[in-house]
C-alpha cells in the first residue's frame, strides 16, 4: 500500500467498436472484372464544374429580398426575408408568436395605466 493518498483509477475507459454487417447487397454481389476498354475512370479536376460559395450566395440573393417592416401594435422593428417568386415570408425575426405576444402585453400595460390615471383624484377636487 502506497504513502499518499491519492485515488488512482483502475482503468481506462475504452471506446467498444462497432462492427456492422454489410449490407445484404454488398455480400450477394457478383465481382466483375471488366477489360480495360470497358473500365470507366473518374474525370480530371479541371473537367470537374468549379462551383464557389459565391455562386450560391448569387443564386440565392436573386430568389429573396430582405426588407425592415416596423409592427406598430408590438412597437417592433421586424426583419423579414420573402420569396420573390412565391412572395412568402421565409424568415422572420422576430417571430409571429413573439410579435403577438408583445402587442399583447402592451395593450395590457396601456390598459393598465389608463385605469390609473383615471382613478386618480386631484386633492383640491371636493364632492358635495
């Protein structure tokens, strides 16, 4: 038994491998050898079509506008992306559900502080 008084652990965790089967395809397959004539070889990278994220980007910029619409019942600045084609709303920011939600609660602080201010009696204000 050692001096110190250090917990040492046993032994290390070891990840199990998984070996899965093949596919019922694969082990029923027939192997073909072909003459070279018949083989088909991949294409060279220069025939290959060189196509960027810029060139999506392009596409896609095309197909959506994106605009500002200011909500006046939730007093929100909405952000919105819209089909050009279908001329829906793709993305929102913020959503519906929050949007409604907010004009809600607005309406009840509104409803709130007007009740309050016309239950407020003025001091010199005298009933007969």
């Amino acid at each position: 038994m050692g001096s110190d008084f250090n917990i040492k652990p046993v032994g290390a965790p070891v990840a199990a491998q998984i070996i899965r089967p093949a596919p019922e395809a694969v082990r029923e397959a027939v192997p073909a050898q072909l003459p070279p004539a018949q083989t088909v070889n991949a294409a060279d990278a220069l025939l290959r079509p060189n196509i960027s994220a810029s060139n999506y980007q392009q596409v896609e910029s095309d197909r959506i506008s994106k605009g500002v619409i200011v909500n006046q019942d939730a007093d929100a600045i909405v952000y919105v992306s819209v089909d050009k084609k279908t001329n829906q709303i793709i993305n929102q920011y913020p959503e519906e559900s929050r949007l409604r939600t907010r004009a809600y609660l607005r309406a009840m602080d509104t409803a709130k502080l007007d009740a309050k201010l016309n239950d407020r009696r003025i001091e010199t204000d005298r009933s007969v």
